[in-house]
C-alpha cells in the first residue's frame, strides 16, 4: 500500500513524459494486451506474483502481450515457438537487457556479465567465465571437490538423523552449494552447517534476489532513478557492500601470497586463474571486474541450484511413490551399498526426469533476465518497438496445457516418454534461457543438483515434522528475481544405508 501511495505523489512529474512515449508508439500496432490505466498502465495488475498474473493475462490476450508498466513498453512472451524466434531467430536484436534500477548500485550494470551489452568485454568476461570454470574439463578437475562437499553434507545430515531433529533443507543444501562454490573459487569454505555466516549469507543472497524482482516504480519511471522512492537502492546497496567486503578480503590476502610467492601458483584454483588473466599484456580484464563477476557467480550459483533441489525435495515428499521409484532406481544402477558418484549422473534416468520436471513447474528465474529490443521487430505480424523491455514468461509455458498434459501434477515420466532437455535446444523447457545470453553457470549447477538430490534420495527416508500430512505441505512461492519457497522445507531423516 505505502509503495503505491508513493506513486501517487509522483504521478504528475512523469505525466508529460508518459505523453511524449505513448505517441511515438501510437500509430504502430502493438500486440494486444489489457487496457492500460493513464500514466500508471497495467502496473496494478502486477500483484505480489506477477509471473501468475500475467501468465493468466495471457491466457486472454495470447502468448504475445503488450503490458504498460509506467513509460515502459513491455512485451511478454509465453510461448516455445515465439521464444524460440526470440531467442534464436533475433538473438542478436534482444541481446540487450533492460536494467533494473537496482543494479545501478556500484555501478555494477556496467561490469556485470549478466547485464553489459554482448560486446567485446562481455566476450572476454564469458570466456574466462566458460573455460576456467564451467568448461567440462576444469568441471572434471573439480569433481572430487563436490563429492568431498556433498559428503559433509550426509554427514551433517546423519547428525540430524541421530537427534531425530528436521533439518531445514534448503539452509543445508545452499551451504553445500555455497562452499562448493567457495572451493572452487578460493579452496575454502565460506560458512559451517548451522553457523551464522552461512545463514547471513543466505539471507544476502535471498535478499539481493528479492530488491531485483520485487516491482519498482523507478524501474517503470527512468526520472525516478535518482530518487529511490522506494528505497530498493538503499537496501541492495547494503548488500553489495557485504559481499563485495567478503570478496576483498580474500582477493587482497591472495594477491599478498601470489607476491610473497614470487608468482607460483599456491592454490591453481579460479581465483588464481582469473588473477593471472589480469596480468597478461592487453588485458581487459580488471580486478573491478573480477568482483563482480564473483557476485554474479555467487547469487546465481548459490540461489538456483539450492532452491531447485529444494522444491525437488518438496515434491518428492509430496509424491512418496516417486520418491520410492528414484530410490529403486538408485539401487538399481549403484547395486548394493553402492555410493552416489557424479560420473553415475547419466544413468540416473528417472531422478533427470525429476529434475526436468521440477524445474518445468518451478523455474529458477519465472521471467529470465529481462531482455531489451535494440531495433524494431516484427513478430506474428505485431510491432516489438526498439527499447521495449522483454519478458519470456517460462513459469506460464511450464503450466501450459496445450504443451503439457495434466500441467499441474507432478509427473516425472512424462520426461521418460520424450527427449527434451533444459540446455536451450527445447524452447518448451527453457528455465535457463537459450541463445548468447543462456546462464553460463548451467553446467555447474546441472551436477550440483542432481549430485546432491540423487544423495538425499539414496541415503536417507524422510519424513514431515508433527505428523503433517503431505497435502498439507506450503507450495506458496516467493517472488523475486528467482523464486523460492516462500515457507522452508523442514522433514526429518531416517538414514537408510
């Protein structure tokens, strides 16, 4: 209520503006989309989950939508074949990215790798991000580092099992993820089970995730950038500062170590790595840089891969006949007293099937990174005008039932009956975008969840706390630029092997 009072105060600064936006476009056809209210637009129809909201507009006005948030000409897209011709056909035209105000903050939309245009530098950032972390040989290189993790993870976990205590999974499996990051990165763990710098952590990440998907009326009024009325900017700028703290302290101690050590490599890890990229001749890549590619990293790599294992977990205990079919499967292919290994991850027919089918109900990223039209475009015969901002609605086509038969249950086999995949190839399953913008940190996560997931699974029974019934389990999500469970996911162990 207070954010849409603010609004109201500001209303008469932007009205001119507005005036000269709409008749730039107004002789154009846009495509269709509900009636837009004066100066505000459709910003009200936004709700506290606008990716269910707007996925029902589009129920009406079809999977190509025009919505007015504010000045900002947004077209949504909610269906394969035309985000197949967005991101494929005009990848390059809607390369860009419309920025939130948020990420104004330490100018960190300059130098983010998410949100600078694919230019030169946004090259560079991408390279070194692919071949000295996600490429498949560094990834192999580093397997033993995530078995290492995922076992002080069942370890953690058979603590629990002997106190009969729930323990609150997605705190634990972000941990695992965040030291296997950590690991991989600086060759330390970043917080313990149950330690206070791992839930500050959390809550950083949870917290910068939610300033950057929560509606801002700066975003929907460019001359409010400034002001902050919302005070997004504020709070995210208090974030950045704990993390990119975090990420000086072990920058500066490794650049004392690499002098005192007159070069060699001490540690052979990413840092490391990157480290050396900025002392080749020409480089253009900056110890500023560096930065903020960690935090990209970190927010990506930690929130995603732990909320998708997460709301794996909550399905399966939703579905207790799916969980039991993964776990014949498990020892099935392991035999007896067999140990989950990430090599074993490509036999795992029926748990790949799980994870498909939770990241179809539950994506990561509802809308992906808005994108922004550098030109005008033609699409089914409709306008998209230059600087329109992008959504690819991927939670709404994941709930389509012309693409998916009972959309709305949990049916791993469907995934056993056809072969589509979640690296950008199947537009019906697109949860980490496609084309030149496609999350570079997918390989990675890829086998973080499945690694983990598989070991849950396989180790352990579950059940839910004071004698809750599966039915009445929280599903409510929490929107943001990701989503997670707006409720955590507590059940108590029961070890098995």
């Amino acid at each position: 209520m207070d954010d849409y009072l603010v609004l109201l105060l500001i209303l008469p600064f932007v009205w001119a503006f507005i005036r000269v936006v709409s008749s730039n476009l107004s002789n154009q056809t846009l495509p269709p989309g509900p009636h837009p209210f004066p100066i505000i637009g459709n910003i009200l129809e936004l709700g506290k989950l606008p990716h269910q909201a707007i996925a029902k507009l589009s129920k009406t006005y079809g999977p190509l939508m025009t919505l007015k948030l504010g000045c900002i000409t947004t077209i949504v897209i909610s269906s394969p074949n035309l985000a197949k011709e967005a991101l494929q056909k005009n990848d390059q035209a809607f390369s860009s990215r419309t920025i939130p105000n948020v990420f104004h903050v330490f100018n960190h939309h300059k130098v983010s790798i998410a949100l600078i245009p694919t230019n030169s530098k946004w090259k560079n950032l991408r390279k070194a991000s692919a071949t000295q972390i996600f490429a498949t040989k560094p990834l192999d290189a580093t397997r033993a580092l995530r078995q290492t993790k995922v076992q002080e993870l069942l370890d953690h976990v058979n603590q629990s099992c002997k106190s009969g205590s729930p323990i609150d999974i997605g705190q634990v499996v972000f941990t695992t993820v965040l030291n296997a990051i950590s690991n991989t990165f600086f060759s330390i763990d970043l917080a313990q089970y149950d330690s206070n710098l791992s839930h500050e952590f959390q809550d950083l990440v949870y917290g910068l995730t939610e300033e950057a998907g929560r509606p801002n009326i700066a975003d929907y009024f460019p001359a409010l950038h400034l002001i902050d009325p919302q005070g997004v900017r504020k709070r995210t700028m208090i974030y950045f500062s704990k993390a990119f703290g975090i990420f000086d302290v072990i920058i500066k101690e490794r650049l004392q170590l690499r002098a005192s050590s007159k070069g060699s490599k001490e540690n052979d890890d990413v840092l490391d790595s990157l480290l050396s990229l900025t002392e080749e001749d020409n480089s253009e890549i900056s110890l500023l840089d560096i930065k903020h590619l960690l935090l990209d990293l970190f927010m990506a790599g930690t929130h995603t891969t732990s909320t998708t294992t997460e709301w794996a977990m909550t399905l399966l205990l939703q579905n207790s006949e799916k969980m039991t079919k993964a776990r014949d499967e498990l020892k099935e292919v392991l035999g007896k007293g067999g140990q989950v290994q990430e090599s074993d991850i490509s036999k795992f027919h029926y748990l790949q099937a799980i994870v498909k089918e939770t990241l179809r109900l539950h994506p990561p990223v509802p809308f992906l990174i808005p994108r922004k039209a550098e030109t005008n475009i033609e699409m089914c015969g409709f306008l998209v005008p230059k600087d329109s901002q992008i959504l690819i609605n991927v939670w709404a086509m994941g709930r389509d039932s012309s693409i998916w038969p009972n959309p709305n249950l949990f049916m791993p086999e469907r995934f056993l009956e056809q072969n589509i995949n979640f690296k950008g190839q199947d537009f019906e399953l697109i949860p980490f975008g496609a084309g030149r913008r496609i999350c570079p940190g997918l390989p990675l996560g890829n086998r973080m969840v499945h690694l983990m997931l598989a070991s849950l699974v396989h180790y352990f029974a579950w059940e839910l706390p004071d004698e809750m019934l599966p039915e009445d389990m929280d599903m409510d999500e929490l929107f943001g630029l990701s989503l997670h469970k707006a409720k955590p996911l507590k059940a108590i162990p029961i070890k098995l092997l």
